[in-house]
C-alpha cells in the first residue's frame, strides 16, 4: 500500500532535505559551502542588490555568516579555484562543476536553434556568421563583456539588448562562451569555455539524454525530500516528458518512494534516502529565489503561505513591500519582512514586518535576532526597524 504522509511530515523531510535543522558552524569554511551548493545543485542567480545579491542568500540562511569572497572565488576565481560555473539551470544560476556534462544536451539543444528566447534562436540559423564573429574576437581578444563591443550596451533597459549582447547570450547558451567573471554593477564577462571550465571536467563524456534527465531528476528529488513530478521537472525546467521517462524509470529503480501527502491531491515522491526528523529547530531569512520556496504552488502546499515577489509591482500596489524576505522559524514561515541594507548610513531597514496568522508570541523576537545576524554579515552597525503588522 502507498504510504501517507501528513503536512507536517512532508515540511519536514523539506526542509531536512534542504539543509534546515542543523547546527550552525561556529565558523564557515570553503568544504561547509562546497556541501551546501551541492546538496542545492545550484543557487540562483538574480541582479538585484536591495540587500545583497541573492545567490549569497541561500548558504546564509543555511550556515549563518560567512564570508561572500568563498562563493566569488569559487565562481569566478582562479581557474585552479573555481568549483562552480554558471549556466541555466532552475534560472541562471551557479552550479557545481560536477554538473556540467548534465546540461550539455540544453547546450546543443540552443546550438542547434531550438528552446530558449526566439530572438535569440537565429543566431543558430541565419546570424550564426554574425555570431561566430564575436566569438572569434573573444578568442582573439581575451574575456569581453557586452559593453565592450560597440553596440554591446542595451539601448533603453536591461531588456533591450543590442545585437552583440543578444550574440553572446547565444553563445553562452550554446556552450560556446561562458562567464569568466562580472565586473562593475555585476555586468557578465564572457570567455571561450575551454579558457574557464577545467579540462578534467571539460573531458567527461557526454551522456545520452535520458541519462541526463534522470540525473537531474534524481537531484531534485535527493534536494527536495518528497515532492510531485511537476515539483521534480521544475527544478531543472524539463520538458513534462522528460520528466515523465525520468520519474518512472526512478521508481522502477527503488530511488523514488510513491507516496501520498495529506491534502496534496496529486501522487508524490519520497526519495530513498530522505531524511525523517520528528523535529525541525532553527530559524532563517529565505531569498526570494530560494529553492525551498521558488515553486510559488509548493510553498504554498507545504507551508500554507502564499508568496509573490513584489518588485515589479508599482508601489501602491504591493501587499508587503519591495524585497520581501519569509523568515522560517524551525518548521513554519511565520513571518515575511521588507529589507534594504543602506549601505551608506550602515544600516539594515525593515521597512514593514507582517506576521503570518498563528504565529508564536516569540515570532519578532527571533526575527530580530536574525535581523541583527544579517547585518552583521553584511557589515551593517544597526538594524532599523518600521511598521509591524499582523495579518489576519
């Protein structure tokens, strides 16, 4: 028979499948991160810096205040440094290297013309000269970023690229360039990838692409704990059949557990190897992008809290405000709070806290605590806090 699970127990093996319950490290060390972006997979990247950029979220809220120069280094150091590389995964975003020939097949996919944006897909067909021209001046020239070329800055936006910045985007893509390192406002320089991807990385095979579905399928199922199928071919964005073949053939292997979740109404999938606390202890500020909450349906399946980043909402339209950050205490989001870090009067503001209905007497008491953590990790004197509201 298939076995039931309750809420409670799902949000468990959640969030012990991400990294939540256990001690902090008094002090955090290259292999605490290693370990944590590879229990991840990745951690997405985004642009905006309000309170710090949010691929340095996930590892705080998981091992506490840690030096960001551990995840720089490891992304766009050295090459003799470097164990982790960005591409498209989840979102862009940062991957251990291990993962590389995992999504050489998204690779070839863009290389060929298919998936991806349209405006991008005829520099695979008809503009592919106009491509390999600016991958021949990189190869030439050294590393380059999009304001380097003449038309390389967007005419009105971030969104608004000229033709180069729309070449390189398919380069980069395709696999033929891939970031050597940012600079300035977090502007992405561009390389040939053999000059940045380790050659011993570089040099493992290919594997067929059943083969690299099931892998990922496998590593979301192992980073998510239980979830549905639709949660496993989110992790990765696969194709619904992809992800189909893969959680089948998973579950014939005895790697994924069929299960049901009380109040899911959709089948689920323990991972053989799941954890199952009785008890979840700890508290955490999540990034938006966070891949215990980015599935917007799951979190809400999982925590009951409905969540939506605001940002580009007008203001007088935002329920909660700008960047909002969901503050979890042990196995519960209880809170949801609006963060800036002003920088220049050495200052983390919380603009607005809303405490989530059932929330413990201690729920801004602790959030306060992590509060102060985080500044303090960001090189903030103080915390300044606002309005306080309780929802209803």
């Amino acid at each position: 028979m298939t076995e039931t699970l309750s809420i409670a127990q799902a949000r468990r093996i959640a969030l012990a499948a991400q990294g939540f319950g256990a001690l902090l490290p008094e002090t955090v060390g290259t292999h605490h991160l290693r370990r944590t972006v590879d229990m991840l997979s990745l951690h997405q990247i985004d642009s905006v810096n309000v309170a710090v950029r949010a691929h340095y979220l996930p590892a705080f809220s998981r091992l506490g205040s840690y030096d960001r120069a551990l995840i720089d280094r490891a992304a766009w150091g050295p090459k003799r440094e470097r164990r982790l590389f960005e591409y498209w995964a989840h979102e862009a975003s940062l991957l251990p290297m291990a993962l590389y020939p995992l999504l050489r097949w998204r690779m070839a996919q863009a290389d060929r013309g298919e998936g991806g944006w349209t405006s991008l897909r005829r520099f695979a067909t008809e503009r592919r000269g106009a491509a390999e021209a600016v991958l021949a001046r990189i190869r030439s020239q050294g590393p380059m970023a999009a304001s380097d070329f003449e038309d390389g800055k967007s005419r009105s936006g971030w969104w608004e690229w000229g033709d180069t910045k729309q070449a390189l985007e398919w380069l980069f893509r395709a696999g033929h360039v891939t970031t050597a390192t940012r600079r300035g406002s977090f502007e992405r320089v561009y390389d040939v990838t053999e000059r940045v991807i380790p050659a011993a990385i570089r040099d493992l095979p290919t594997p067929s692409d059943a083969d690299a579905f099931r892998a990922l399928t496998e590593r979301a199922a192992r980073t998510l704990g239980v979830a549905t199928e639709t949660d496993l071919r989110d992790y990765f964005r696969l194709k619904p059949e992809a992800a189909r073949a893969s959680v089948a053939a998973l579950v014939e292997d005895g790697v994924l557990i069929p299960v049901a979740v009380a109040g899911w109404g959709r089948s689920a999938y323990l991972h053989r190897d799941a954890r199952r606390p009785r008890r979840i202890a700890g508290a955490a500020l999540l990034a938006p992008f966070d891949p215990l909450i980015w599935e917007r349906a799951r979190t809400e399946r999982l925590f009951d809290f409905h969540y939506r980043i605001e940002i580009y909402v007008p203001a007088e339209k935002r329920r909660h405000g700008y960047y909002v950050l969901p503050f979890l205490l042990d196995d519960r989001i209880v809170a949801r709070v609006d963060v800036k870090a002003d920088r220049q009067a050495g200052k983390l503001l919380a603009h607005r806290v809303t405490v989530e209905p059932g929330a413990p007497a201690e729920t801004v008491e602790r959030l306060g605590i992590e509060l102060r953590r985080m500044a303090g990790w960001l090189g903030l004197d103080e915390i300044a806090v606002g309005v306080v509201v309780h929802a209803e």
